[in-house]
C-alpha cells in the first residue's frame, strides 16, 4: 500500500492529521480488502518472475518514460482493480453522488481528455471523475481511468484553469498507466531488496560478523527504497508535462498550473502544520514549478473560456463539504458579508452558495431569494445554468410546488440533455406530482443508461415505494447495494423481495437468480480477503 500511494495516492476521508494518508485504522483495512483479490495476485506474478529469472528482469527494466507497459498490469486488469475500489468508494458516506458536481467535474475531465487526440497520446480508455467531500486539497488517480477530486480542492482554485491543472495532472498519471509500470518497478525492487539479503547472509557467515551482513543488507533495500523514490519524482515530472500539453490543447490558461502550484508551494512553507495535502502526496519542487512555467511562457497566453458552470461547482463545493446546520448558517453568513464588503470572488456564486446553504436548513424562502439574486448577477434569461436551475426546481418541489417544479426541470431538460442532475430533477418532480409510472419508466430507462451509479437505483427505489410495489422497491435497493460491493446488504433486500408478497412469476425468477449471483460475489470476496490476510497478516 505504501508504495500504490507514492504516485497516485489513495483518497484520505474526512477530516484528518496532513501527514496521514488514512485517517482511520479501518480504512487500512478495508483497503486491504478491495485490492486484495486483484493486487495480490499481480504482485505475487511479478516478484516471483523477477525472482526466478533476475537476468532477463534486469535485461528489460522499466519502460521508458513516455510509453506504457502493459505488460506488466494489462489495461483489463487496472479497470478490474479500478472497478473494485470504486464499489467500495461509492459506499463511503464521504463520496459525493451530487449529480451536479458530478456532472461538471466530468464536462471538465472530458475536455481534457478530449484533447489527447490532438497531442498524440492514446486515450482509448473510459474515465470516469468524481467528488469526494473533504475540505483537504487533494487530488487522486486510481487504477482503470478514475480519478477522484477533493472538495477542497475545487473550492480553493480561484479559476477553472488551475482545476483543470490539477485535473490534467491526475489524468496524466491515468494515461502513461505509471500504476502498472509501478508494479513492474515493485517486481524488481523485491529482487533488489531480497538480493542484498542473500548477499548480506553470506557475507555474514563468511565474515563471521553480523554487522557486516546486516550493513550489506540494509544497503540492498536502500537501493529498492531509492529506485522507487526515483520512479516516482520521474513520474510526477511526466503527469506535469502531459497534463501540460492537455491544458494548452483544451484552450485552458497554461500559466495557471505553475501559478497554483507555486501558491500551493508557499503555503507549505509558511505554515508547516496547514500544508496543503496536494503538496504532501505531489512534492511540488522548484524545479517542477520552474519547468511548467518555462513551458507556458513558449506556449503564449491566450484567453480561455471558463464554463459558466464553474462558480457555482466551487459554491456548491464549499456548502457540500460542510456536515452540520450550524456549518450552513456560517456559510451562508460568511458569503453575505463577502457579498457586502465587495470581496466575492463571483458575486453569482456566493449568492448560490447561500441558497444553497438555506435549502440545507430547509428553509425554503430565503433559499428562493438568494437564488433568485443569483440568477440577476450571472444575467441571462431562461434556466441559466444546470446548478441554478436544478435548485430552483428542488425549491418549488419542497415547497409543495410540483407542477413548478416539473416545469422548471423540464425546461432544464431542454436546455442541457446531457445533464443527469437535470434527469434527475425532472424525475423527483414527476413523483412529486404523483405521476408514477411516468417516473419510474424514466427511471428505468436511466438506470440502463448509467449502470455504474447507483444513485438511479436508489431513486427508482423511491418511484416503486410511492406506488406500492414493495419487490421491485426491495429489488432495486439491492442493485444500488451491489454496485457498491455491499453484498450481504443486496442479499438481505432481495430476501425482502421474495417475502414482499407483490412479484409475479418472471419478477421472482429474475430475484432468485441475483440473488444466487449476489451470494456467489459475497463469497468470492471473503475468499480474497481470507488469501490477502494469509499473505499479508
């Protein structure tokens, strides 16, 4: 696990001390758990490769920079590791499945990734970018092409240019595939490492001293411990310059990675304690920041286009992070005394942020009138923005306005079909007004569309529970659940569908058969964990 985080570090949930990469004894854990059945396997076929046949290990070494290395973990199986993380991210209460942040993070990361074509770098892979609530600036890549963005990051940014720095970083990471060539690294450090051992142990025994084999041995794994220090620094200066070259072909400010790196850099040396986790997992040296800064004066400045979407994703950031009431009343107290002494950022954007923060007090009125102030700064007619007019309809539907509401959201709908939180909204506005089976043959069509979120499953959950029908309720339920890797959950609601009494013939049949499928992932499972433990203790 120590050496999976030297390039791409795992998420850190919640609030925490900088200098830990797990806030949680449990989080070690379950980490463990997740890359168990895929990991351990890799790293068992890689040491023991390099251990039996050292020469040709050594012959080969790594790729060079700038090619990638299948080879050493195929890209079926980084989407399979990537895949089982994500079950378990998914099922963490600090990751964000608002669909609004969601969809803006990956119209950013598309663009980005869009603009491989343009460089000549191949990105036949599918991404996928997500939130996580957590106010540490911090971004993450994980195996498969997902790339997770901390709350705080987004809202500490000043321009969507330095999140797209970041967010192309990541992406580098992702597509010079340096978890794979890590784990080719790792394959020859365990040879390094136990070589030095050997060698320490004879030279012990023929010496007669075990100092001297001790000394020999320990230099053995200094030199693993050094080659992957040196992999990593090489791979960070390579994710700079690809995330370089994505910048400057998506039409964003260049300048803008090497001025929040340089700023990030500052904080970690006037503050110590309040070091910024990005410098912590990503060490912003001199050098890195020099050379972004030497490429953006040869690439020329020119004017990007920053999405309009992006102030309120930073509003929205800033209120979602937060956990209580009390937190939401400060918010939206701290943006109406930006908004007075002229000091916001986006004047549209704080008044969002405090809609926003009443909606959370569900208090409805001052929530429309903020928004309402929000709408006169951006300017503009019609529904402006997904954000502006997805909270407006959750503001009607709250208010105990449905047909508003569904108004609203259908116009949304309109105005931005590749919106989920517009779908989204339209949907909750459809079961507001009691037109069940439109709903839930919305939703229907949705969950086919977007298979991996389970956010859909819960809702057309709730579209089966406002009509009575208990087995498809508990049937859906169990879909969200395995989606999330909880499979004893899924088991224990396909149980309450069977029992529901409501299902005919060919529903129960399909509820016997993931129920059997449910019960067999859950098996697999422990089987993995059972071999990572007997392995790794």
């Amino acid at each position: 696990m120590t050496t999976f985080t030297a390039i791409t570090p795992m998420p850190t949930w919640g609030r925490q001390r900088p200098d830990r990469v797990f806030s949680r004894a449990g989080d070690v854990a379950r980490w463990r758990r997740v890359l168990a059945g895929v990991m351990l396997p890799v790293m068992m076929a890689t040491t023991i490769a390099a251990v039996i046949v050292p020469t040709q290990a050594a012959a080969q070494g790594l790729p060079t920079l700038g090619q990638s290395s299948a080879a050493d973990l195929s890209p079926a199986m980084e989407r399979k590791l990537g895949e089982r993380v994500m079950r378990e991210i998914r099922a963490d209460p600090d990751y964000l499945s608002d669909l609004l942040l969601s969809d803006y993070i990956n119209a950013l990361g598309s663009k980005l990734v869009s603009a491989t074509r343009k460089v000549g770098l191949d990105a036949s892979q599918s991404f996928e970018f997500f939130v996580v609530r957590d106010p540490a600036i911090n971004a993450f890549s994980l195996p498969g092409g997902f790339i997770g963005v901390n709350t705080g990051l987004i809202v500490t940014t000043r321009t969507e240019s330095e999140l797209a720095s970041v967010v192309g970083h990541e992406t580098g990471h992702v597509l010079q595939h340096h978890i794979a060539r890590m784990i080719g690294q790792q394959a020859q450090n365990s040879w390094i490492a136990l070589g030095g051992m050997l060698l320490g142990l004879l030279a012990g025994i023929g010496a007669r001293s075990s100092d001297l084999g001790m000394g020999i041995a320990m230099g053995g794994q200094g030199l693993a411990i050094d080659r992957q220090l040196r992999f990593s620094r090489d791979a960070e200066r390579e994710a700079d310059r690809v995330g370089f070259q994505l910048l400057q072909a998506a039409g964003f400010d260049t300048y803008a990675m090497p001025t929040f790196f340089e700023r990030l850099q500052r904080a970690d040396a006037i503050n110590e304690a309040g070091v910024p986790e990005y410098v912590r997992t990503h060490p912003l040296t001199t050098d890195r920041i020099a050379d972004m800064l030497n490429r953006s004066r040869n690439a020329g400045y020119r004017q990007p286009e920053q999405s309009p979407e992006y102030a309120f994703a930073r509003a929205r950031s800033l209120v979602l992070q937060q956990k209580s009431a009390s937190d939401f009343a400060t918010i939206a107290d701290a943006q109406r005394t930006a908004i007075r002494s002229q000091t916001a950022s986006s004047v549209a954007g704080a008044w969002y942020a405090v809609a926003l923060a009443e909606f959370k007090q569900r208090r409805w009125e001052p929530a429309r009138d903020a928004l309402e102030k929000s709408r006169a700064a951006f300017g503009g007619t019609g529904p402006g923005t997904p954000s502006l007019a997805v909270l407006a309809s959750d503001i009607a539907r709250m208010q105990g306005k449905p047909d508003e509401a569904l108004r609203i959201a259908t116009q949304a709908r309109a105005a931005f079909p590749l919106s989920q939180a517009a779908d989204m909204a339209y949907a909750d506005a459809l079961v507001a007004s009691h037109r069940i089976p439109e709903a839930t043959q919305f939703l229907k069509a949705q969950v086919e569309r977007y298979r991996s979120e389970p956010v859909w499953w819960r809702a057309l959950a709730g579209a089966w529970a406002a009509d009575g029908k208990r087995a498809r309720q508990h049937a859906a339920l169990a879909e969200q659940y395995a989606l999330q890797g909880q499979w004893m959950a899924a088991v224990s609601q396909l149980k309450l569908a069977r029992d529901a009494g409501d299902a005919d013939f060919y529903e129960m049949s399909t509820i016997d058969a993931r129920l059997h499928e449910f019960q067999r992932r859950y098996r697999e499972d422990k089987e993995d964990e059972k071999d990572f433990n007997k392995q790794f203790g």
